[in-house]
C-alpha cells in the first residue's frame, strides 16, 4: 500500500473534501435566501363560555368507551 503523502494522493482528498464542504456551505445559502417565512397569525380560542357547558355535558353523559380492549396482552 503506498503512503498517500508521498505519492501525492493526498491533494486529491483534500480538493475532494473542501468541494464537499463548498457544496454544504451553497445549499445552506440557497436555503437562507429563498426561504420565505410567512407570518402565523395567532389564534385565540374562547375558554370561558365553551368550557362550562362541556363539564356540564361530560356529566351528563354515560361512560361508555368506543373501543374494546382485548382480553390477552401480547
């Protein structure tokens, strides 16, 4: 096997490696400069009025479950 420093391999690992890193540094600019950020509007949600009447109903109701649990754990 021959030694990469002497026989001048080692110029091709490096060229390799930095065009790989050039490459990274590209797409990371191309993601910062065409990246629109839109801005969210927030959302309010009424607690106060909804909250009373679902305590009221979740009382109200029976407890029934919609699914079936099996009888055996696998």
């Amino acid at each position: 096997m021959q030694n990469p420093f002497e026989s001048g391999h080692i110029k091709n690992y490096i060229t390799f490696y930095a065009s790989v890193v050039i490459i990274m540094i590209l797409f990371f600019i191309a993601t910062t400069l065409f990246h629109d950020v839109k801005e969210v509007e927030k959302k309010v949600f009424e607690t106060e009025s909804k909250s009373a009447e679902k305590k009221e109903s979740v009382q109200e109701t029976p407890a029934t479950h919609q699914f079936k649990l099996l009888e055996k754990a696998y």
